[in-house]
C-alpha cells in the first residue's frame, strides 16, 4: 500500500540497507538509500507493508524541537477521563495532552533528559509520577527558580543531544525564571513544565507547559497541585499513579481529592527529608522510603515531634485581631519558633500557624527582619485577597532591588531590604482591612 508517514530513525544498523524507524506508535524497517543519522526526523513516502516500507522518497528534516514533530507523530493517548470535572481542568486539557505527547515522545526516543522536581512533598510526587513514564537524571530543585547557574548546568549536559530536555516540576514556571529559561531554549534544549504555582503568560513560549494558571489567573488554580496533573498525564499515558495525588495534595494543603492518613504521614516524611537539602537527595531514596521501613518510621516520629515542638512555640509567638471586615490578622515573630536549618522552616511553620488557628477568615503573616511569609484562610480568599498579589503590589512599591518574592492566591512570601518589617506589617494589615 502506497502511505506518507513521519517519523523518526531510532536505529540505524538493524540490518544492511535498513533503518529501524517509529511514528510514535509502530515501528517499521525501512528500507532506502538515504543516508539517515540516528534520531533524525524524517517524511517517508512509499510502499508499506505490514512492518515494512520501502521508500520511493525519503525527507530528512533533521532534529527540530519536541514541541514540532510531536503533532506530526502518531502518537496515541488514552482517552480524556480527568478525575476531577472542572473548567479549569478541561481547558487544561490541551496542554495536558501536549505535554503527555512529549513525554510519550521521550519514552520511545530516549533522549538524554533532567527532571528537576521542587524540594517538597508535591515536588517529590511528581517526579514519581513522571519517573514512571521517562528515564534521565532527577535533581530535587530547592528553589521556586530557575537561575542562570542552573541554565550553565543543564546546558554543557545537555546541548550535544537531539531532543534533549529539561522537565520541570512544581517549579521553575514564574517571571523569575524566564531569563534563564530563555539561554536552555537558545540552547536548543526542550523545555517541558508542570507546575501550578502563579506564572508569566511569556512562559509559553519556552516550552511544552502545563500550568492552570495559564488557562485561568482569576481560578483558585493553585489547588490543581503539580502531584495531580501529573497523575493525569501520567493517566493519558497509560500508567495508574494514583498513589502519589494524596501525598501532593496532603503536601500543598489542597482538598481537591480525597487525602488518606497514609497519604499525610507520607507527605510529612517527603516534606521533613527534603527540607534538608543540601546534600542532595536523589529521588530513588524518596521511592525507597514509602516502603514503610523503620527508617520511614524513625523519620515520621521526629518530623511529629518537631511539628509539635513548634505548635507550642507558635502558640506563644502570635498576635491576633480581629479587624472591622470580620477577617482575623494574625502576626507572627517566626524566628522565636524557627531552628536554623530544621524542619519545620519558615513557610510551613506559617502554614502551621493557619491551621492550629483553623479559622477560615484569618490571615496569618510570619515575619523577621529579612523576610515576610503570608497564609490565607480560605474565606479570607473568597473575600478577593491574593496573598500573591499583596506580595506584588509591596514589591512594585519597594523596588526590586529592595524585595522580591512571589507564590500562590493563598500562600506567598518576599524576602526584603532597608525596611522596618513593622512598617511592611502595617501596610499589609491595611491592605486586608480594606477588604469588604
Ligand atoms: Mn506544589
């Protein structure tokens, strides 16, 4: 039968005069007198039968990005059956298709590959969602960023291969990172994201991205954690990571499906190893510890303790009124309650402090000299605040060279400089008094 097909040249010494070749979802033996490099993207016309084709031509258009040659493969997704039906998820469809295509595309081609995965517990179920589906180097990110030094890693790595790529996890999508995100792409290398934390509209065209906040910046999109759109791409693909959503949502504090004790105990174990960082955890020894080991359970007890240690600090640590508007504002002196390089930090420690209020009108700020860390209760939200947006607006005013920072509707932070942090607590306390 005479067909036209793409597809790319996965070998090249199968046997004499042929090339073993895919579209995605067959492989054939192609039989031509071309010259053909491993990887290479081609357009074959010819005579097919069964597995085998013999060319009458044969167009080498070389090693384009990802993101080009994945609409033009046959490459086959299960069908759409999100778990949560929402708008916001079924406008993400587009995108969690695209970035399942380019994941399936990595799966058959093999490319050389970096996942680097947020340093948390969401960060961490992602990448065992993912890990699933690719192979390549995993990195945990210990930051919301991706910096210049982390380009000038990634790219002597990666530059010398065709289809290379760096994939991204609950992180690393946000205004901050685009600069350094713009040398891997002027680097040739592909760029594929799944996160859910607030980002720039210029981020799409980095790369292959999954982002709700792309679809919807006035959606609490924040709640659709990386660790569940993951599972659904995952999902398209075939592979049934269900077991890893709780732990994400447990981890980011989100109620979008159900959370089991498991699932929260585990999330607090990823949490507690990640946060000390520095030596580099791989993400084997994460996969190894939700095997209930006597580590994991040494591990919890301690994670467990420190959380209570802190409860009882915060508790004497926090200042509360209740303003005019009915919302709860509540300050806390976080470096009385922090240890030094311990679990829990900053953040969490703030999110503790929400949680042992469990109000849904309050509005928690932890703070220091350097730094300023906002929760919100889910009223206070519905009310119109936007931790994010506060964060935004003080930063506008300050100056980047006096602050910066960024995060979630609900959850943000900045660190700043040269101001007294009881001026910046009056301006965000009138900020959430003015409220309606
Ligand atoms: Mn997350």
């Amino acid at each position: 039968m005479e067909m036209e097909i793409y597809a790319v040249v996965k070998s090249k010494d199968s046997y004499a005069g042929n090339y073993l070749v895919t579209d995605g979802s067959k492989d054939y033996y192609l039989k031509t007198p071309e010259e053909l490099g491993k990887y290479d993207f081609i357009e074959i016309s010819g005579e097919f039968s069964d597995n085998h084709i013999i060319a009458s031509s044969v167009k080498n258009l070389g090693n384009p990005k990802i993101k080009d040659v994945i609409g033009k493969l046959n490459l086959k997704l299960n069908d759409w059956n999100p778990s949560i039906k929402s708008k916001i998820i079924e406008d993400c469809r587009a995108s969690m298709e695209n970035v399942a295509k380019a994941l399936k595309f990595m799966s058959i081609v093999n490319p050389k590959s970096t996942i680097r995965f947020h340093n948390d517990a969401d960060g961490i179920s992602s990448a065992l969602s993912i890990s699933q589906i690719i192979g390549g180097l995993k990195i945990q990110h210990n930051s919301a960023i991706y910096f210049n030094k982390d380009a000038f890693n990634d790219i002597p790595a990666l530059k010398y291969d065709p289809y290379s790529a760096v994939v991204l996890l609950d992180c690393c999508t946000n205004e901050e990172s685009i600069e350094a995100l713009d040398l891997l792409k002027s680097a040739d290398i592909n760029i594929i994201a799944i996160d859910h934390h607030p980002c720039n509209p210029k981020i799409r065209e980095m790369g292959i991205m999954l982002n709700p906040w792309l679809e919807d910046p006035e959606e609490d999109a924040s709640k659709y954690t990386s660790g569940y759109l993951c599972f659904e791409v995952a999902k398209l693909l075939g592979h049934d990571t269900s077991k890893f959503v709780g732990i994400s949502l447990a981890g980011d504090k989100s109620k979008i499906m159900e959370i089991t004790p498991k699932d929260k105990e585990r999330a607090l174990v990823f949490d507690f190893v990640a946060s000390y960082s520095s030596y580099g955890n791989r993400l084997d020894f994460y996969k190894d510890l939700v095997n209930d080991s006597a580590l994991y359970s040494s591990i919890l007890l301690k994670a467990n303790e420190h959380i209570e240690n802190v409860s009882d600090a915060i508790s004497k640590s926090t200042k509360k009124e209740v303003l005019g508007n009915g919302l709860v504002f509540i300050t806390l002196d976080i470096d009385k309650v922090a240890k030094k390089s311990e679990f829990p930090g900053r953040g969490k420690i703030t999110s503790r402090a929400l949680e042992m209020e469990n109000n849904e009108n309050a509005v928690v700020i932890g703070y220091n000299e350097k730094s300023m860390i906002l929760r919100l209760g889910h009223a206070a939200f519905e009310k119109g605040l936007k931790a994010n947006e506060i964060v935004k607006s003080l930063m506008a005013e300050y100056g980047p060279e006096n602050a910066s920072g960024g995060g979630h509707a609900k959850a943000a932070a900045f660190v700043f400089s040269g101001l007294p942090s009881e001026y910046i607590l009056s301006q965000i306390k009138k900020i959430v008094s003015e409220v309606k």
